[in-house]
C-alpha cells in the first residue's frame, strides 16, 4: 500500500517539462515564453516576511528574490525573461553598471505611485545601462538624486541606452531635489529604435539645476511619447537635445515638457550643425520668459517636420503655434 507505481503501468500520462511543447494531437501546446521571476525586498535586502527559508513561492517553482540585481542574474538573454518586482521593493543602485541585464529581459514594477518600487542611486558613479538589444523597465521610482536629505550629492549620469529597442516606460524618476542634490545627465539615447513613454522626469525645487534632460547621440527611430517633464536645465538648453551625432527619423510627440529656469527660452533642442530627421509633434511646451521665444529650437541642416507644437511663456495663458508655419 502506498507504494510507488510506474505511471506507465496504469496508462497515466508521463510528466512533461515545461521547456518542451506538449502533443496533444493536431497540433501542439507550447509553453509561454521565457521564465517569471519575482522581487521584494529592501534596500538592506531582506526576503519579505511571508517567503518560507528555500524563497519559494506557493503553487510556483520560481524563486523570490530579494533585489533586481540578483534575479538579473538568473535570467538568460532572448529567452523572454520577466522580473515582476513587487508593491514597496526598496532597493539602491551603488555602483557604475550596477545590473547585468539581458537582452530581451522585461522589468516590470507592480503598484500605483509610491507604492510601485523604488530604486535609489547613492554614489556619484552609479549607473544603469541598458547596453543590450530589447531591455525594458516599466512602472518603477527612481531617485536618481539619491534620498531626500542634506548630504551633498551629484549623480552624473543614472541612465544610458545603448541597447537596440530598448525602454523605459511608465516610471517616475526625480532628477533633482535642491541645489546640492542633483544628477548631471539623467539620460543619454544611442540606441536605434528606443522607446521613453508615459514617464515622469522632475526636479523638485527650481534651484535643483542639472545640465541635461534627455540627449539623443546617434539615436535612430528614437520615440519619446506621452512624457511629463518639469525640470531646470540651462536657460537656452532645452530637456531634449540633439549632441555629436545627427538621430534620423526620430518621434518626439505629445510631450508635457516645462524648462523651469528663470527666462529660460528652450524646450527640444535641436540646434546643433546635425542632419537630424523626424517628426516634433504635438508637444505641450513651457518656458519662463514672457516674449517670443522658440521653444523649440532648429537647425537648418536638418530635416525636421514641427506638427501641432503649442507653446507657453507666461502663467494662466493658453499656448501659441510654435515653429514656422508652410505657405
């Protein structure tokens, strides 16, 4: 009684792995792509309390893990991997290229505004960098100035994507806090075909000056869609800008974008000898200086189509037409 049978010998099916597709006569049953694999934690790196001691979760054979940085190393590239990271993750980014991402790996936060995980940079040096094909971050907090408080410092460059296709999107990150505790460049694209949509950039205080935004080098089929952006950058710099290399066929629509400097005077800025080309759409755009001001600036080696830009420059106005109108 209660002895071990072959399921074999009374015609049950045998086990099949879930790497493999199943024949189920006709056609066959293939399993989802790529494995899950979850996060909770804080930035001590404590396991949640409810995970028993081998971090098993119920009815799953996938592991929790207590940081991004370690369930990062347990994905492989192009498998499809996701990483789910729970409601009230707390973890920091404390050196240059601080995850080893995978291509095609998806990091997905759960939760609504602070609730959604949050991701802190503590030294000057740290960094992400999104250097492979197909990596994107979605729903998460990233306090790219490190945490409130009154120690001095400068992050100088948080996020860099170099990756073909890669994305941040639907995330918050705070760029700027007072004058002491800020990043330099919050992004840098290099990447063909890289997607920032529906994110919040801001700076806190009009005193928490940083040098730049968003710069496009080389940065092909780049969308930047749906973005709110309140930031203080140089009076004339603009929170998108085009540097070293010209990016062709970019898409830059439907932007909240407000360059908060005293008699600022820029919003995207494309003003560099660049042969850039695309499309500037329907951008919502705000400066400080109440006279005519581009808010957007042009240059005449490229091949840029302005669409639809409304621009403001003074408080409780409605926007005008900005960019040259077609006769």
């Amino acid at each position: 009684m209660f002895t071990n049978v072959n399921p074999i010998d009374y015609g049950l099916p045998q086990p099949y792995f879930l790497e493999k597709a199943i024949d189920i006569g006709g056609a066959y049953v293939s399993p989802g792509a790529g494995r899950v694999f979850r996060v909770r934690g804080t930035a001590a790196g404590a396991v949640s309390s409810y995970d028993d001691a081998n971090t098993q979760v119920l009815f799953s054979n996938q592991p929790v893990f207590p940081s991004v940085a370690l369930a990062l190393k347990q994905c492989k590239a192009s498998r499809g991997d996701t990483i789910f990271v729970y409601p009230g993750h707390a973890e920091n980014i404390a050196s240059a290229d601080a995850w080893d991402f995978k291509a095609n790996v998806k990091i997905i936060g759960l939760g609504w505004g602070d609730t959604r995980p949050t991701f802190t940079f503590t030294v000057a040096a740290a960094t992400l960098l999104l250097d492979v094909a197909g990596v994107s971050i979605q729903n998460c907090r990233f306090l790219c100035a490190g945490p409130s408080g009154t120690t001095a410092l400068t992050v100088a460059a948080p996020f860099t994507l170099s990756g073909e296709g890669c994305a941040l999107v639907g995330c918050y990150s705070q760029v700027g806090i007072d004058a002491d505790q800020i990043c330099t460049t919050f992004m840098t694209i290099t990447g063909k075909n890289c997607l920032v949509a529906g994110n919040e950039v801001a700076g806190l205080a009009v005193g928490a000056e940083i040098t730049d935004v968003i710069v496009l080098t080389g940065a092909d089929y780049v969308r930047i869609l749906d973005n709110y952006m309140k930031v203080t950058v140089g009076a004339a710099q603009g929170l998108i800008r085009s540097l070293t290399t010209a990016s062709l066929n970019v898409r830059i629509e439907r932007n909240y974008i407000y360059s908060w400097k005293a008699s600022s005077t820029s919003c995207i800025n494309f003003t560099a000898a660049l042969a850039n080309t695309g499309i500037i759409a329907n951008n919502r755009l705000r400066v400080t200086t109440d006279g005519g001001v581009a808010h957007i600036g042009v240059n005449a080696a490229g091949d840029l189509s302005l669409y639809d830009n409304k621009g403001v420059n003074a408080v409780n106005e409605s926007g005008l037409a900005i960019g040259t109108a077609s006769t």
